[in-house]
C-alpha cells in the first residue's frame, strides 16, 4: 500500500500530500490587497517551501495551474513567473481567468512535481 504524507493538515485541507512519488501542492495565495506582481511572487515563495518541506523543488514541477482574477494582469504575473521558472525545467501550465476566494485575491498557484 503506498504511503501518503500530507504536509500543514488542517480540518479542511493540507497543503501538500506526498503519495507515489509524487507531490500535490493546495492552490497558494499572496497577501490581499497586495499588487499582482507581489502576489505572485508571495504564491512562488510558498511553492518552493512547501516543495522543499516535502524534499523536492521547483526543477521537479511537471504541472502549474494559474488562476487569476483578472486576465488583464497576465504579463505582469508572467513577468514575476518568467523570473522564477528553471529555464529548461518549464513544467505543463495552463492559465485561466476564475473568481478566487476572496475579492482581494488576484493569483492563486497549484502545482504538481514529483521527487
């Protein structure tokens, strides 16, 4: 039977679940409020912790889901990503444009990897 570690458990959700080789990561938030560009570099942040906590790392990310408030902000959250993904190490994305869980919220970021 394989082992499952979930990572930051609380009474709705983990933050991440280490299974099979592989790592699913909730989908991250920035600080409300704060700009596109800060939020997205706040999602980031967490994403390489949360990675690192289950023992890998975003050269490891084979899949990145980007949720955003507004399409209108695309280049300037891709301008921060752009910055911060491993060139030769690009996983699987898609982007799109949904209503987040709160209004002051303008990215959130899941990602998959392996170890």
């Amino acid at each position: 039977m394989t082992e499952i570690t979930r990572y930051e458990t609380g009474a709705r959700m983990s933050q991440a679940v280490k299974a099979n080789g592989m790592v699913w990561l909730a989908g991250q938030v920035g600080n409300p409020g704060d700009s596109v560009a800060d939020q997205t570099r706040t999602c980031l942040a967490e994403v390489d912790r949360l990675l690192a906590l289950a023992g890998t790392d975003k050269t490891r990310i084979v899949s990145a889901q980007i949720w955003m408030a507004d399409m209108a902000d695309f280049a300037e959250m891709n301008a921060v990503w752009d910055s911060w993904v491993p060139q030769g190490h690009c996983p699987a994305r898609a982007t799109g444009e949904a209503k987040l869980a709160a209004p002051d919220y303008r990215v959130e970021v899941i990602v998959t990897a392996v170890l």
